[in-house]
C-alpha cells in the first residue's frame, strides 16, 4: 500500500493542508495519510501560538470523515496525555521534531511492501537540505511536493541535498520549465502537483482571528467553532 506522511505546525490546519492531501491521494493512490501534528519544528524559529493539544485536536476535527486521512501522535511530546485535557494543555516540549525521526517511526510501523510518500509545499522543500539528514530522506520515502507559480524544474533539482544535486549543466535545460509532473533522480524520488495552489496561510488565519473577521473561507467549520469556543489566537495560546 501506498502510505503518506503529511507533517506539520498546523497552528491551525486549514483547508489548503486537506487539498494538498486529497490531490496527493489521486495522485499517488495513498491508502491512507497521516497527518503528523509537530511538537516543536526545527525548521521555524518561533514556537507554535497554540498547545500541542489544541494543535492535535483541531487536526483530529479537520480529518474526521476524510476518507484515508488520519490525525496522528508520532510527534506528541512525552508527557502528552490525551484523555487528560488540562495536563495535555500544559505539556512543555523540549525536543524539536525531526522528519527523519518521524519517518523511521511510521515505517517500523508498515509492512515491507508499503511506500512511503512525504507530503510538503515548495516554500519548504527548497530548504530540505537544510533539514536533519537530508539524503536519508529520500533514501528512505518519495517526496510529493505542491508547486506553485514561479517555481522551476530546476528549482526543484537545486534544492536537493548536495549529494543528490545534478549538475548545474544538467538544470539549466528545466530553468524555463515549471514545477510539474515526476522528478526521478538517482537517490531521490519528487512528484510535483501543480494544481493545489491555494492562497491560504495560518498566519493569514491568525491574524483574520485577531482582528474578528470570520476565517470559514480559510478551515473546516468545526475548525472554526473550536477556535471561537477555546478562544485561540485572539491572545497568545497556553
């Protein structure tokens, strides 16, 4: 079976994390996609405004009745209780998250013959080899990677690892072409989506929460009515 991992802050999810999702399924014929709340992001400077619980939770009513698509808890931190709200709200993490980490976790969990995808936009992919052992990434799952106008083929090659770069005369050919379709390269698998760009950010949802402006456009209505009911973001979240 074909299994994606789709990691992330999610501070909060919002609708443009479920159609990366949905058109990484057609796409790839994922089975099932776990979305991976982060405890803490090494590749953000700021912690998340919400708790882990909160994060997980609104996760959890975003994905309920999604076909194949499962909140999980590869990354909650340690002392993370889930039947106990007030203890789960108070939880301090004092690890980052490490992809890789997160990975060989599900994998230990999948049968030989499962696949693994990861599921990332292109803001973050051209940082990927500044993640934490960025060549046992791809050594270890595919990448699907949601494009976005402005991006190249080459853009995508260059930002790989430098063990698995092409040469430069090798990208310069793709510097005029966009971002689509599969990317196959010795040690490293990306299919790119072209199709899922959607003008939504959870800064953007944030900041729409603060100044009082509705925000349904932007996540799930349950999404909604648990950020008016737990009042986050309207001050800095515990």
């Amino acid at each position: 079976m074909n299994i994606g991992l789709f990691g992330g802050t999610f501070d909060p999810i919002h609708k443009g994390h479920l159609a990366l999702a949905h058109a990484a399924r057609d796409r790839c014929q994922l089975g099932t996609i776990h979305f991976v709340t982060a405890n803490l992001s090494p590749q953000k400077s700021e912690q998340p405004m919400a708790s882990y619980f909160h994060r997980y939770a609104m996760t959890a009513l975003a994905t309920q009745g999604e076909k194949g698509i499962v909140p999980s808890l590869l990354e909650a931190p340690g002392e993370f209780v889930l039947h106990d709200k007030k203890n789960a709200r108070t939880s301090v993490a004092t690890t980052p998250s490490y992809s890789i980490d997160t990975i060989r976790k599900l994998k230990a969990t999948l049968r030989k013959t499962d696949r693994l995808f990861f599921l990332i936009g292109i803001d973050a992919f051209k940082d990927i080899a500044k993640w934490r052992q960025p060549d046992a990434l791809f050594a270890e799952c595919d990448f699907i990677v949601a494009s976005r106008p402005g991006y190249s083929l080459a853009d995508v090659a260059t930002a790989l690892p430098e063990k698995l770069r092409p040469r430069a005369e090798v990208t310069k050919p793709f510097s005029k072409q966009p971002a689509k379709g599969d990317l196959v390269l010795p040690g490293a698998t990306v299919h790119l989506l072209d199709d899922v760009n959607q003008k939504v950010s959870a800064t953007a949802i944030r900041t729409a929460v603060a100044a009082k402006k509705p925000i349904r456009k932007f996540v799930p209505e349950s999404v909604e009515e648990y950020i008016k009911k737990e009042g986050l973001y309207f001050r800095r979240s515990s």
